[in-house]
C-alpha cells in the first residue's frame, strides 16, 4: 500500500451481504452518494475513492446492536446480522495531513448509514506527512521526568478534592500539605477552572506561591497541573500566567476544547499537556459505536498532548482492566519513524497502593503518572502517609516483591491495604 494513504480499521455489523455495506460505507465516505452520479468517472474513483484493503467476516447474531438499521429489500423471514472487520484506505491527496479533515472523513457521516447496526473505529495509521504538519508532544515522557525531578518510577500524584468549593487559598493550602508530603504531582480536577468562587488567577497564584517556596526549601518542585481549560484566548492567558509564575504544567479537557483548540494550544504552549478525556465514556461505552481509544488518542497525541488519562485497574468506572492496558501501551507506542509522538499515559479513577503491582506487570513499563485521589487523600493517617503508601506499592512492585510481605517494614503501605481492600 502507497505510504501517501491513510488507512482505518472498523468492526461492523449489518443484515445487508457485507461487501454491499462496505462499499456504500467506502462510498459514503469520500466520492461517492447513493448514486453514481455524471462526472463520477472510473479514474476518479481509483483515484480519491476510499479503497477496500480488507474485509474479514467474523459471527452472526441474531439480533441488531443499535437502532435504526435497515433491510435489505425484499428480505423475507427472521434476518441475520453479520459481523466484520474492515480496513479502508484514502489518498492522502483527498484532504491533505489535516486533522479536523482526517476525523471528518473517518468518523463522519459513516456511523449514521442505514445499512448498519454497529459501527466502531478500531485503530488508523496515518502517513509521515502528518507529522510533519503537526508539533506532537513536546515534553512527552523525557520532558515529564525532567521537570518533574522522578526517574526510573511513575510520577506519583493525586487531585484536589472536593473537586468545587475550595477557594484559592483553600486550594493552596491542599497543595503545601501535598508538597511537605513529597508529592510529585498534583492537578486541578477537571470540573475546577474560573469559577467565581475560585478564580483561575487567584488560584494559580497561590497554589504557585506554595510550589515555589516548597520547591526553596526542598530542592523538589510538585508538578502542578493547572486546569486552562476555556475558549482559545482564555487558554492562552492561563497558560501565560502559569509560565510566568513558574508553573510546569497546564491541563485541557479534550472534548471540551475540541479537536482544533487542541492542536492551537499545543502549537504555542511552552508547558507539558495534560490532557483529561472526560466524556470518554459517551464515544467508547456502546461496544458496537463509536471509537476505540487506540484510535481515538492518536489524533490527540498529534495534536500536542504530553499526558493523556487512561482509567485505571480495579477503577471505579466500566472499562475492564484489559481495555485500560491496551489504551496505555498504545500511548507509549511510536506513531512515526520520524517522530515518536508517545505520551504518558495517566492512571486514575479509584487508585490506591492496592493496585500498583497489576498496572505494573500488565504494562510493563514504569512510564506513567498513577494519579489517585481518595488514594492518597483518603489515607487514614493523611495524605502524606496516603502518598507514602503508593511510593511504597510501586518500589515493591518494581522490586517484585509482594505487597503483605513489604508492608510488615512499611506502616503507611500496611494501613493502606487494610484501608482500601
């Protein structure tokens, strides 16, 4: 296959004969209608048609997945509904290296055609020209680590709660606790960003004011993570202010701010992304619409983020363990010779020491943030014992050495187990 084509793989379902509803999807979703229509020529088609790589029929089921799906015409009796993989391809000459224009053409129109009753974006590969026209991650793991002061381990962290109510110096006041801990990393939750009751400047100052001091004194700066999210002009003020004040790291809600205010945020921010999925749940949750996250955060990692959540082991959401893992290697897995474009991948959502030794033997690999909330805040001797407890799960885990058995010389880390079983 030319290295000028983009390709997308989908698992469909249909009661039309597969081959038919592919072609109408290939159609659909570059020169084509419900019709051919005058000017449509053969070379056309060859040309910026979307090809059919691939096609591998997998089971029937009995029933639709979704609503909505039509017949074929003349069907009679109980139909069947088939299942397939496919994998179609498009000239890079139909949109040229354009993300906004990449996503239109691969999850667009396709996941409302009639003849299907399931349709999911698995995964895509794009040409080297794309990373030439965007900037990827400009920190990634390396930067991370570097700012952050941590090798050879994940970046330890954890979120302020309650996610509203504080004020800016409620909020700072959570952040020097943190830091006389230790913490390596700290962000904003994601429901928290210019409220009035704890304005963005005001916040970012004094959390800063606790950073930095604590940062004097101990020779160890926390990575703050400080929640930009708004309109374009918005992010960029934030994002200056942070900078300005010594702040390393900002955060975006990537469904909030879309795709386009994304890829401008990540061209002019001189801090590491740290980009928060919230909404996940309402492209991914139907197993047979939507995407798969394998796809889904290549266009972000593109785009400029540094940091991208992942959910974690055992959390407190619907995605099984196996999904979680997936998602995290496909972060940490080049998308380019030329320009690797992989991100840490962030662990969250119901954290805590108990969980430290099954992330690092399913992914085996060290880079990651572990963000847990009632994790290390939830401790029932604080949070400077909570963060302890996950420093201790993860050098036990690292050394293979199992939890109860380093928990007999590690207090923290044995309250932790008991508390969080």
């Amino acid at each position: 296959m030319s290295a000028q084509r983009i390709t997308a793989t989908y698992r469909i379902e249909t009661a039309y004969p597969v081959m038919e509803a592919v072609e109408t999807m290939a159609g659909e979703q570059s020169t084509g209608t419900f019709i051919r229509l005058p000017g449509e020529t053969d070379a056309m088609r060859e040309a910026y048609g979307a090809h059919v790589e691939r096609v591998t029929e997998l089971e029937e089921v009995a029933a639709p997945s979704l609503p909505g799906a039509g017949l074929p015409r003349g069907t009679a009796g109980k139909p069947v509904w088939r299942r397939a993989e496919v994998v179609l391809s498009w000239s890079l000459d139909n949109f040229g290296p354009s993300l906004p224009n990449l996503v239109a053409t691969v999850a667009g129109n396709l996941f409302e055609l009639r003849p299907f009753s399931g349709l999911r974006l698995i995964d895509m590969t794009l040409p080297e020209a794309f990373a030439a026209a965007y900037p990827g991650p400009r920190f990634g793991v390396a930067g991370t680590r570097r700012l952050a002061g941590v090798e050879g381990r994940p970046l330890i962290g954890t979120i302020v709660k309650p996610s509203v109510g504080l004020g800016p110096e409620e909020t700072a006041a959570v952040a020097r606790t943190l830091c006389e801990a230790g913490i390596d990393f700290i962000k904003d939750d994601e429901l928290q960003a210019d409220g009035p009751h704890c304005p963005f400047e005001q916040r970012a100052r004094a959390v800063m004011r606790v950073v930095n001091d604590s940062a004097e004194r101990t020779g160890k700066k926390a990575m703050y993570a400080f929640n930009i999210t708004g309109d374009l002009e918005e992010m960029r003020r934030r994002h200056d202010l942070v900078l300005e004040l010594g702040g390393t790291c900002v955060m975006a809600s990537l469904n909030s701010v879309g795709l386009t205010g994304m890829i401008e945020l990540g061209r002019f921010s001189q801090l590491p992304i740290h980009a928060h999925r919230n909404g996940w749940g309402y492209l991914s949750r139907e197993p047979s619409l939507g995407w798969s996250y394998v796809a889904w955060q290549k266009i972000w990692r593109l785009a400029g983020a540094d940091h991208m959540h992942v959910n974690g082991l055992q959390n407190k959401f619907c995605e099984e363990d196996d999904s979680v893992i997936a998602s995290a290697r496909a972060c940490l897995t080049p998308m380019f010779e030329s320009k690797p474009c992989t991100v840490m991948p962030v662990f969250s959502s119901g954290q805590s020491a108990k969980q430290a030794p099954g992330t690092y033997a399913a992914l085996g690999s060290a880079d990651l943030i572990f963000a847990a909330g009632g994790g290390i805040m939830g401790h029932p001797d604080g949070p400077a014992a909570g963060f302890a407890s996950l420093r201790e799960s993860w050098e036990a885990a690292l050394a293979g050495i199992p939890l109860e058995e380093y928990a007999r010389d590690h207090p923290a880390l044995a309250k932790a187990i008991r508390a969080y079983a």
